[in-house]
C-alpha cells in the first residue's frame, strides 16, 4: 500500500515539475519579447536583437521572434541578417502578414524592385482590406516608372481607408511624375490636412510649388518641414535652392552647408552651387 502511495506521488510530482516547465517556458519567451519590445521602443536596437534572440532559442517555431529581429536588424543596416530573419518568418507561416511588408520595403530599399513587387502582391492577397500592402507596392511601381499601376494601387488605398495621409501623399507625388500639378498639389493638401505633423508631406509640396515658380509658398512648405524634422539634410538642400531663386544667398550658403553637414552624402551635390553663391555674395 505505501509503495502504491509513494508511485502515486511521484507520478504527481513528475507532472506538476513537466507542467511548471512548460509555464516557465512560455512565461519566458513572452518575457524576452516584452524586454525586446521596450528596447526596441527606446531605440536600443542592439539590446533589443538580444531579446529577441533568447526568445527564439526558446521557441525557435516561433515567427514573430525572428520578424521583430529582422526590424532591428533592418535599423543597424545589417540588411542581409534582416533578409534571412524575415524569410525564416515568412517560411513558418506564409501568411505573414507584417513580415511580407516588411521584406518588401527591405527588397525596394535596395532596388529589388521585382520582389519588392511579389511580396507586396502576396501581402495583397493576404489581406486585401488592409491599405498597406497597396501603397508599398504603389510606391515601388512609382520608383520602376509604372505610374499607371501606381496610381491605380493608391486609388485602392483611398478607397479603403480615405483618412490615409500616407496615401494621399504617394498619390500626390505620382500625380506630379505624371505632369497633373493640380492633382498633386490638391493630394498633398489632403494629406497634410488629415496629419499636419509629416513633414515630408510639406517637402514633396513644397517641391512641386518650387517647379510651378511659387518660390514663397515653397518657402514656407520648407520652414514647416524643417520645423517638424530639423535633422533632414534634404529638407535643408531643397530649401537652399529656394532661398538661391529668392536672390537670399547668404540664407542659402547656410542651408547648403548645414546639409553636407548633417549628411556628407551631400557634399558633391552642393559643391557646384556654394562656388557659384561664394562668387555672387563677393
């Protein structure tokens, strides 16, 4: 009798020890993905690949671990680590939405535009009530020159979601490559009026009243995006050239200087053009 007592009490042990493991497990893996998230909230993306890498050691099946290392990677620069993570994902579940966007913007950032275009249709057909998959792809159309089809997948976005400021943006700026100024301009006033805060909705505006000659509205298209973003050297680039038309030389040298300053990248592009305001303000 007592041995029947003893092997039932082990057997309960045994369980309760397999069952506290499994709970453990998966409280761990969550909570390796909470500190991974606070990370990656803060921009300590270093740390936050760390977490996520103690979360997939953990449940290694799991997809969402390797999509949110695949961001981070992605913010590092360490693009082909982000590849690989984002396609581990996608092959654990096909269906991945977010991860196929997401590989998608990755393909487009570094012209794989065929790609870009495959994963961004296989997002579609996922989820075709969701605007996302239809503005990536229209915007890799708009980079490949189809401004048909890119037109077309904004037009489905708005439709979908007609408060999308992003969407009225991209459609403004294929309306301006397709020569429909007035379209353009009247998009950009959409997406402006429904997120006043994007301030690359004010510089692609801006751009266009600086090719239609209206130098003071683009003027201040520009000082509002470089209020709301002071840290984009294009911002200052595209305003240099405007302060130059306004015959404000000694503004613009400032604005070119203060772009190669904050982006080296810059410095051949405004080269020529600081020679020439140097020779003029003499």
């Amino acid at each position: 009798m007592q041995k029947k007592i003893k092997q039932f009490f082990l057997i309960v042990f045994l369980f309760l020890i397999s069952g506290l493991g499994k709970l453990n497990a998966q409280y761990t893996e969550d909570y390796y993905y909470q500190l991974g998230n606070s990370s990656f909230s803060g921009g300590d993306f270093n740390t936050a690949v760390k977490y996520y890498s103690e979360m997939i050691k953990i449940n290694p099946s799991n997809p969402i671990g390797y999509e949110r290392r695949a961001v981070c990677y992605q913010f590092l620069k360490d693009y082909q680590n982000a590849l690989s993570d984002y396609s581990t994902a996608i092959t654990l579940d096909r269906n991945y939405f977010l991860a196929l966007i997401n590989r998608a913007s990755l393909y487009s950032l570094l012209g794989n535009f065929q790609d870009a275009i495959s994963d961004y249709t296989r997002a579609v057909g996922i989820n075709p009530s969701d605007p996302q998959g239809y503005i990536g792809r229209g915007v890799v159309y708009m980079k490949t020159g189809n401004l048909g089809a890119a037109l077309s997948d904004f037009n489905s976005a708005i439709t979908i979601d007609p408060f999308n400021s992003e969407a009225f943006r991209d459609r403004g700026d294929a309306y301006y490559f397709s020569n429909n100024d007035s379209g353009a301009v009247h998009d950009l006033d959409k997406s402006i009026e429904l997120n006043p805060s994007n301030a690359q909705s004010y510089c692609d505006r801006g751009s266009i009243y600086y090719h239609l000659n209206n130098f003071n509205q683009s003027l201040k298209d520009f000082n509002k995006a470089i209020e709301l973003s002071s840290s984009n050297a294009d911002y200052y680039y595209r305003r240099g050239f405007v302060l130059y038309d306004l015959g404000k030389y000694d503004l613009a040298l400032n604005d070119f200087n203060t772009a190669q300053q904050i982006n080296p990248d810059y410095r051949d592009k405004v080269k020529e053009i600081i020679q020439d305001i140097k020779l003029k303000i003499r």
